[in-house]
C-alpha cells in the first residue's frame, strides 16, 4: 500500500477491528441498533462487503480478511462514511469463531473463498463438514448462510455439505440481483465461468 495509505489504517485500524482473542463478544454492543450481524468470510478487496454496508446500513457486518489491502479499504469506508454498522478482523475465521457466540448471527457470507483447485490442496477449502457445523452453530434460527463460487466442483461440493448438515435447508438460488458485482465474479466471468448462489437457512428450532 501507499505510505500514506498505511499510515492511515494503522491509525484508523484499531477502533473497528476485532481481535482473535479474547472474551465473547457482545454483538449488541459492537453493533448498537442493528437488525442482526452478517459474518463476511473473505470479503477480498472489499467491494462488496463496502457495497452491502452501503445497501443495508441496518444489519451489522464483522468481515473478517486476512489481505490487508481489503481490510483498509474497508476501514477507510467506515471512517468516511461514519459507519458504526462494520467491524473488521484480520484473524483466521475459525481462530475467531470461538469469540462468537451460539445462536448469535443472522447470517453468513462466503463470496468467491479460494477454490484451493490442486487435489491435493481441497482438504483446505473452507466450505467443508467440520467448518460448516460451526458456522451454523452461530446461526440464529432463521439465519442464512449465502455462498457464491464460480467453480462448478466447488459448488457442486458445497451444496452437498451445506445439504448435509442436518440444521439447514436450502439449494442453489438465481443470482441475486442486489448481490454487488466484485472483481472476482468479473474476472471469472470474462474467463466464461459461471458463477452460482447457494442459499440455506438454518430451521426454527435447530439445536446447536
């Protein structure tokens, strides 16, 4: 980044990031009047989560994001635009899940996440069994998780896990149109890629 860029996140950084460790956090708190906290996993550049926090200024957004060109786009949107809806983090989701309480999410984003498309590198792909469990752990009842990919096995996998945990339901969905078109999809799209949405609930009266 430009130096003045850097100096101005490291200044600003620190008021809108949420730390690895620590206690549960209290999202009512972090979140004053918002209608529920969306988990944006890997927002990338920040063009769609800005985009979303921009549409919905009523729903809190926690991205978490560990390239840290994104995460001071992000910062510097929030500081602009007097945000207190965004919060970031620039930990490795599942070290920060555990700060996240049960029930406590009204949704969670997965947009275009590395396809890690080597055999031997899927093992790493965050789409999985053991990674969804806990995501939806965090869902409240009614609660969606939203996943993008236009890798056609990558979407084909995550539908068959995210239809696996026994406490969603749902399926691949029209692209939505209020879904911020980012560099990615665009990308992916002048390659002629097709991108496809997955959209699943967490039902009432899910355990966790």
């Amino acid at each position: 980044m430009a130096p003045a860029r850097t100096a101005a996140f490291e200044r600003d950084a620190p008021a809108w990031t949420v730390e690895e460790g620590g206690p549960p956090l209290d999202l009512a708190a972090l979140f004053p009047g918002c209608d529920g906290v969306v988990l944006d996993i890997g927002f990338g550049g920040g063009e769609g989560l800005i985009a979303m926090a921009a549409a919905q200024p009523g729903q809190g957004i926690l991205g978490v994001e560990v390239h840290t060109p994104g995460v001071a786009r992000v910062v510097e949107a929030i500081v602009t635009e007097g945000w207190r809806h965004v919060r970031v983090s620039t930990a490795d989701v599942l070290d920060l899940l555990p700060r996240v309480p049960p029930g406590s999410l009204a949704g969670v984003r997965i947009w275009f996440p590395d396809p890690w498309l080597k055999q031997r590198q899927r093992h790493r792909r965050l789409v999985r069994p053991d990674v969804v469990t806990r995501l939806v752990d965090r869902l409240r009842p009614g609660g969606f998780v939203h996943v993008a990919t236009d890798i056609a096995d990558y979407a084909s996998e995550a539908e068959g896990v995210l239809a696996g945990e026994g406490r969603l339901a749902g399926g691949v969905i029209p692209r939505p149109e209020w879904r911020p078109l980012t560099r990615f999809e665009q990308r992916g799209l002048e390659a002629g890629r097709t991108p496809v949405d997955l959209w699943f609930t967490r039902q009432d009266g899910a355990g966790a």
